[in-house]
C-alpha cells in the first residue's frame, strides 16, 4: 500500500501531466478523454489525501494505492521518480542561493 506521501507525489506529477498535455495529440485528434481521465485520477488521489481511503475499491486509483498488478499509474511510476528527482533538485538550488 502506497503511503500519504506517494499519494501527494503522484497526484503533483498528474497535474503537471495534465498541464503539459496538448489540446491535440500526434493524430490531430483532441486529448478530452485523457485530461478527464487524468482529472479522474487526480479527484481520486485528492479523496485519499483528505480521508486516508480509497472512495472506489474497483478504480484504477485503487489498484495503484494497493499495490495491486495492474493499472496504468504504474506507467507514472517512472514520472513519480524523475519529479521527485527534479524536486529535490530544485531544493538544493533554492538552499544554495539563499
């Protein structure tokens, strides 16, 4: 089970996804479905922040709290690691300018 801090990364890392992703994608087709897919997830990842529980046992959101085999925040797993990589990067810089 992930604890309330991958939440928070995770739910950071989504919102930057959903603020870097085009209105269209390489096919010239709109990106609607996934930013509300995304939007979903970040409503879920939020529920769990402020109540310490999944709302929906049966989501995607659910399986990737539990550590469960699939889901498709796995693939994000890498994207967690490199944000909190590039966080703590920014950490040191901001503690090296003061």
């Amino acid at each position: 089970m992930k604890t309330l801090e991958h939440v928070k990364l995770m739910k950071k890392v989504l919102i930057n996804e959903i603020n870097q992703l085009p209105q269209k994608n390489s096919f010239g087709e709109n990106n609607n479905s996934d930013r509300e897919q995304l939007h979903g997830w970040v409503i879920d990842l939020a529920y769990i922040e402020k109540f310490g529980c999944v709302d929906n046992e049966n989501s995607e959101v659910s399986f990737w709290y539990h550590d469960e085999c699939w889901s498709p925040l796995y693939d994000y797993e890498g994207a967690l690691k490199e944000f909190t990589e590039y966080e703590q990067l920014l950490r040191y810089a901001a503690w090296l300018n003061m």
